[in-house]
C-alpha cells in the first residue's frame, strides 16, 4: 500500500548512494553467517533436528497464471498496479485461489473449526521428512495409492518414521507439471494421478503421530477419488498437507528437514508455500 507522497519519497531514495549502502550491509550481514545450517524443529518443547546442512533444495514450482490446477480452470491473475517507468517502483494486484500451485492445505481446508494458516504452530512447520518413492507403482497405474506396504517397506529400511515428521509422496508427476498429463483428466474430466490411500493417512495418525503429509500431485487423495476421503481422515485432526511440491527426487528418503513457509493469513484455508528442503550430512 502506498500512502499520498510515498511514490516522490521512492524515487528520491532511488539514489546510488542507498543502492552501495544496502549493498555493504548484505555483504556484512553474509560474512557473519555461519558457514552451516542447523535447524532446531521443536514438538513438545524437544529439539528434533539440530543437525548441520549440507544441500538446500527449493521443493515450490515457480507459481504463473497457467499452473495447472484441480478444477481445470486458472485460479492466478497479476495485473500491474503501478509501475518503476512510470512511478517509480513495481507494484501488483494478485487474484489468487488459496489452493494454486504449490501450496498448503490448513486443517480448516476439511473442517469447521481447525487451525488456519495463522494459528499453525512454527515448530510444526520445520519437521523430519520421509520421502516415500512410488514412482515404479505410478508409472504402471497413475491411479497408484501411496499404501500401508509402502510406508512399511520404507520403515524396514530407514527405521520408524519419526513421531512428528512429514512423509512425502513421490510419484515422480512433478515431471509432468509442464504437461496436461500433471492433470491427466480422461475424456469424461476424470483426473488421474497419484495419492495417499485412507489406510496409510490413518496410520500415519493413530501408530506414527505424523504431522504433514505432501505429494507431487494435485491432490493428497488420488485422482479418481470419489469422496476426498484422506482430506476428511487426515486433516480434521488438525494436521496439515502440502500438494504440487517439487523436485522431492534431489532429497535422501531420509536424513532430510522440510520448512513448509505457508503465508500467514487469518481466516485463509491454505495458500502459496515456499518449501524448502535441507538435507544433512552423509547424503
């Protein structure tokens, strides 16, 4: 927002001189940073992951107003509210659906009284990730279901999921973003792509104590479902779900912290995330 005046006040401070300034300053702010990560995701006032980081992978598709989106239409419009050629400094109106590109599903998405975005706690949001890889399973059936099998052959492998974790779906349909197969709708506007299956969200719930979910996909439920029936399981218990999340092959399956920064609006349903994800050392 910019008050009477603040468009002359702008291209005053448009100057050289501030440009060097802030220059110096992020340069100083750099050479105090500390040559590692370590990420304290708390649960229960416990420190989970206080480990040095050794890759950062960006998990959000660049957000355009063509994103494929569930109900086919685009839910993303920029329009220029002013402009640096003729005001002095870029401004833009966004009309956005909450539930576009990659983003997050609040618990209130599928309830009448779960936390929004705003009331999510920040040590919720930086938590162990499990990546799960289906991607063998989808590229037989694009209707494949992220199951109980998959979550246990991950834990013969990696050990329990941890209790407060997010487990991430990777189908390997981020590779198909660009494509109308991201949305793979039949000639009847069916959709067909990957999701969790009902058993693995409960389990997630009652055995594990997880806390997000996330998929490359559209939807944490797949495709063709008929009743969204892993939303209604998972997120009225007051955990959250991340969908349309990217790169998830540049991490470990384990070994790796996920920060899902979803924008903090009272009342929203989810929004736009910035995901990022931090993977430690030995991988």
């Amino acid at each position: 927002m910019c008050v009477p005046g603040c468009q002359e006040v702008v291209r005053q401070r448009l100057s050289r001189r501030s440009f060097l300034k802030g220059a110096a300053v992020t340069a100083a702010v750099s050479a105090a940073a500390p040559a590692s990560l370590a990420v304290a995701a708390r649960r229960g006032g416990r420190p989970l992951i206080p480990k040095p980081v050794t890759r950062i992978v960006d998990l959000t598709h660049t957000l355009v107003p063509d994103f494929p989106t569930f109900f086919g239409e685009p839910q993303l419009e920029i329009d220029p509210l002013f402009t640096f050629a003729q005001d002095g400094f870029n401004m833009n109106t966004w009309t956005l659906v909450e539930h576009t590109g990659t983003h997050m599903d609040a618990p209130i998405h599928f309830s009448a009284d779960q936390d929004t975005p705003a009331d999510i706690p920040i040590e919720h949001l930086v938590l162990p990730l499990a990546v799960v890889d289906i991607r063998e399973q989808a590229e037989a059936n694009p209707d494949a279901q992220l199951t109980l099998e998959d979550l246990y052959a991950w834990e013969a492998q990696y050990g329990p999921i941890p209790e407060g974790s997010c487990v991430a779906m990777l189908s390997g349909w981020g590779e198909k973003v660009d494509t109308p197969e991201f949305r793979n709708a039949d000639a009847s506007g069916t959709l067909h792509f990957p999701g969790f299956h009902v058993d693995a969200a409960s389990f997630l719930v009652e055995e594990r104590e997880v806390v997000g979910i996330a998929v490359d996909t559209l939807s944490l439920d797949y495709g063709p479902s008929p009743d969204f029936a892993v939303h209604y399981r998972w997120l009225p218990t007051g955990r959250w779900g991340l969908e349309a999340v990217a790169n998830l092959d540049q991490l470990p399956p384990a070994s790796a912290t996920i920060i899902a920064a979803v924008t903090k609006v009272q009342g929203a349903t989810g929004g736009p995330t910035r995901i990022i994800g931090l993977v430690h050392p030995g991988h």
